[in-house]
C-alpha cells in the first residue's frame, strides 16, 4: 500500500512540472537563443524543376503528388563535387561501375595511385577518404593544366564558353592529358569514355562553379 501511495506521489509531481513549463508565461523565454541571424546559411531551398545540378529524372517519386524540395547548393565548390558526383554515381560512396571505377566519384585504381591511395578496398569504404582523394586529384590536375587555365579560360571552343570548373570536371573523366588535347586542338580531338561522355560535354555540363578553393598542387596527396 505505501509502494502505491509513493507512486502516485511521484506521478502527480511529473504531471505538476510539466503544467508548470506548459503555461510559463511566453515573455520569460529567451527567444535571442533561437535565433539565426548573423549565422550564413549557404543555401536556399529549390523547387524540383528549378534545380540545375541535378537530374530531374533521377529524383522523381512517382507514389508522392507533393512538390520535391531539396538544398540548392548554386555554383559553389560542395556544389561542383555534387554535381559531379550525381553525374559520376548519383552520390553513391559504395558503388562500383561494370569498369571497375570506385566509389561516389568512380576513381580508377591507377588515379588514386597517383595521390597516395593504394588500397581500393579501403577506399570505397571510407567515405571520408573518398572526400579527400576527389580534391587531391582536382589540386592535383589543376596543377598540371595550370597554364591551360590561365590561356583559354574565358574563350570560346567548339561552341562553349571555356570555365577552370569545365576543365577540371573534363580532367576528373578523361584526365588532364586529354583536356589538353581537346583545348589546344580547338574541340578537333574530343575524347569520350566508355559510356559516350566526352569532354565537351563535361566542359559545359559543368561550367561556372567556382573552384577557387582548389588549389594548384603538384604533389597532393588524399590523407586522412
């Protein structure tokens, strides 16, 4: 009887409690402490058909009848590697292509050689050591068409505008050397991969973004 009584004690004080935190009265919260402003939010909320990184294609939900919203992340360089890496796997980490390219970026075994990386098993299950392996490469090509850049950047070839974003994005399919080729032959020799992508394509598909971030490094290397 008194394990009863000592119950319903406690009980009647929780429900006490939170009446009393129900009806606090409004003015005496802080409201300063839920508040964003002055923090940078860097993006903005996009309809589905006003969005330009992705394919439509892929997100569409055939059981939902409501508008499909989702972060727009613009022409930012987390909006770049997105891009890329939609077009590369749809964002997949732990894909791997009839190829045998790896990972949310589809690196080959001899591109992750070159920035340190020697074991494709750990790779494709370490995230963020894919992360890492996706700059060090583009630093790393960057470096190599440096002066690529700096020449034809701004220029028209083969009917679009030549951007750094575009020819990095080319260098991540088809590798610096062919990026070369393609600009100092004026669109004449347009590499494509096994899938029909060409360099052209990626040039325009991804042209814009702002890979200023990147930074030129001829010895870059992916370490966690």
């Amino acid at each position: 009887m008194i394990k009863k009584v000592s119950n319903y004690f406690v009980i009647s004080l929780a429900i006490c409690a939170t009446l009393s935190m129900a009806l606090k009265p409004q003015e005496s919260l802080n409201f300063d402490d839920y508040s964003t402003e002055g923090i940078e939010l860097n993006y903005d909320m996009a309809h589905l058909d006003e969005a330009h990184n992705f394919e439509q294609t892929q997100l569409s939900n055939p059981f939902q009848s409501s508008p499909v919203y989702f972060p727009n992340l613009g022409k930012s360089y987390v909006g770049f590697k997105e891009a890329l890496a939609f077009k590369e796997s749809r964002g997949n980490y732990f894909t791997v292509n009839t190829l045998g390219y790896l990972g949310k970026y589809q690196f080959g075994a001899e591109t992750l050689k070159l920035i340190g990386i020697y074991n494709p098993t750990k790779f494709l299950y370490n995230p963020k050591l894919q992360e890492k392996a996706f700059l060090a490469n583009a630093e790393r090509n960057k470096w190599i068409l440096r002066k690529d850049i700096k020449r034809f950047e701004g220029k028209k070839i083969s009917g679009i505008e030549i951007t750094e974003s575009g020819i990095l994005a080319a260098a991540h399919l088809a590798g610096p050397g062919s990026v070369k080729k393609f600009l100092r032959s004026y669109g004449i020799k347009n590499v494509s991969d096994a899938y029909g992508s060409s360099v052209r394509y990626y040039m325009k598909k991804f042209s814009g973004y702002d890979t200023s971030f990147i930074e030129a490094d001829k010895r870059a290397k992916a370490i966690l």
